[in-house]
C-alpha cells in the first residue's frame, strides 16, 4: 500500500483502493472536519476511505486530540451504530499501529480491550480500526469517582500482571526497551518539551546516561500494559471497561505500568489517590527508585 503524491486538494480519479487511506500533499486542507495535519504533511480522505473500508461507511469522524498517539486518532460517530476508532499512520509512524494491532489480538480473551475489525499496514501507511470501549478514558471520569476508579484501576492492573508472561510473545524488558530510547534520542525523536517537571530543561542525549547509571539490577518480569496511564483505561462511571492504546504491552517489570499509573494519577487526581492505588494493588514497600527510574524512561516515548 502506498502513498502517491496529489496535485490538487480534490478526490482523486480512478478506482479507489487503499493507498487513498494517507495522501502527501503541499496545500493547507480547506475542510479541516476531515482532514488534518500532520508533519510530514499528511490528510486522511475518508471519502475515499469509506470506499475500501465498508465498515466506516454512514459514520462521521471526530478528531481525538488527548494522548500522545504518533497516528492519526479518530472517534468515528453515527446516532445509529456502535462508535469506532480509526487510528492512520505514515511513515516510521506505522510501527506503532502494527504493534498495537499485534498485542490486541494476543490480549482478547486473557483482558478486555477493544476488537480489531480492520487493520493494513505498509512501509508508507497503515490504518487500524477498532471498536469503541462504553464510558470515558478515566482522565475525565468525575471527581465523586475517582477513588472508585483509582481502587478498580489497581485491581484490573493486577489482574493484567497475573498472566503468564512466559505465554506472551512481546519482549519489552529494559534490554529492548532502552536499545529503543537510545536510538529515539540520537535520531532526535524525543519530545523534550513534553518532559516531566524535574527534568525540563535537558535534553535526551543528557538523559540517556541516567538510564545507564540508574538501571535496575533486577526486573520483576509480568505482562505490562506499558503505558499504563488514567487516558488509556476506560471506564463507565465507575465501572471499568478495558485498556487502550496497547502498543507497548508486553514482558517487563510490573514498575513499569505502576510508575506510569502512580503519576498520572497523582497528576489528575491528586497524590493521596496515587497511595490508595499502590494499597490497592496490594504494594505495602513501593520501591520509589524504581518509580522514579521507569519514569525518566518513560521521558524517550
């Protein structure tokens, strides 16, 4: 599937077919409700999406800005059929979504997330579609909630980190995970705006001798979600739904999903929920080098 070049900002001619998915072009899209930017400059053409891909058909795109996806996310809506989600990627890009396609068909069935129901990848673009999860991403759940979700959001942690990890195929121990952050930082792929507080101001080469110099000696290995965070956990009420944005599920120590749920949520909800979640989770001595180390790895994603 690739991604030709267009000349002007209309449909283009012919049989449709996927490479219509992701157009590059040089002109600023008039109807932003259905297109975007991207840089590179990339436009998703849902009229011509619709036509290899029936599923959409009859269901208008919402543009998701929250997370920190690399892909294109839309909330597909129709007052008359279930909500989707379209996620669309170009580029280095498509490695993200071939990945979270890989790890939702291994998760359904041992931990609720969404089901695939179309999925293409390529060198130049890719798209996954996925069915939308009851509820809200546990961010925006309101305030009379949040030590409901935060207690539930413990449990379904621990329940996910009770799988065998020796029957998961996904290998994100820190041997792979910071071969991958060193390679982020030099290719300069590190979003260094979006640094936690403490570390505002230094740069991603700065950090990676901290990775060396603060690793653990020891890795407590379960199956992580890996990006264990309030947006990527649905929730309905108080009721929890499943996990989204799975790219980075795999083998890796159980710090990994507790850190980043810890500080999200004493970034949402305040830090006196963040020690009802690990009493939830069943940690009586949180191990604070850890938190504080799957943190700064966290930085390089």
């Amino acid at each position: 599937m690739s991604c030709p070049s267009l000349r002007t900002g209309h449909q283009p001619a012919g049989n449709h077919s996927a490479t219509a998915i992701l157009q590059f072009v040089r002109f600023a899209p008039v109807n932003r409700r259905n297109l975007r930017w991207l840089d590179p400059v990339t436009l998703i053409d849902f009229t011509a999406l619709k036509q290899v891909l029936p599923q959409i058909r009859g269901y208008e795109p919402e543009e998701v800005a929250i997370g920190r996806s690399t892909s294109m996310v839309y909330r597909l809506v129709s007052p008359e059929m279930p909500t989707l989600f379209l996620k669309a990627a170009a580029g280095v890009d498509t490695s993200e979504l071939k990945a979270e396609h890989d790890r939702l068909r291994w998760i359904a069935g041992r931990a609720p997330v969404p089901s695939v129901l179309g999925f293409s990848v390529d060198t130049d673009c890719s798209y996954l579609l996925i069915e939308g999860l009851p509820g809200m991403n546990a961010a925006e759940v309101p305030a009379r909630f949040r030590r409901q979700v935060t207690i539930q959001f413990a449990l379904e942690l621990r329940k996910l980190h009770s799988i065998d990890p020796g029957e998961c195929p996904f290998d994100q121990t820190l041997e792979q995970v910071l071969r991958a952050a060193r390679a982020r930082a030099l290719a300069g792929r590190v979003d260094e705006s979006d640094f936690d507080v403490e570390r505002l101001g230094c740069s991603a080469i700065e950090l990676l001798g901290q990775l060396d110099r603060k690793r653990p000696v020891s890795e407590d290995i379960v199956v992580t979600h890996g990006d264990a965070c309030l947006p990527n956990v649905i929730f309905d009420e108080g009721t929890f739904r499943g996990f989204v944005d799975c790219s980075r599920c795999g083998r890796a120590d159980r710090y990994q999903d507790l850190a980043l749920a810890a500080r999200s949520i004493k970034s949402n909800f305040g830090g006196q929920f963040a020690d009802e979640f690990f009493d939830a989770y069943g940690i009586d001595d949180v191990d604070a080098e850890k938190v504080s180390y799957y943190q700064l790895v966290d930085e390089f994603f």
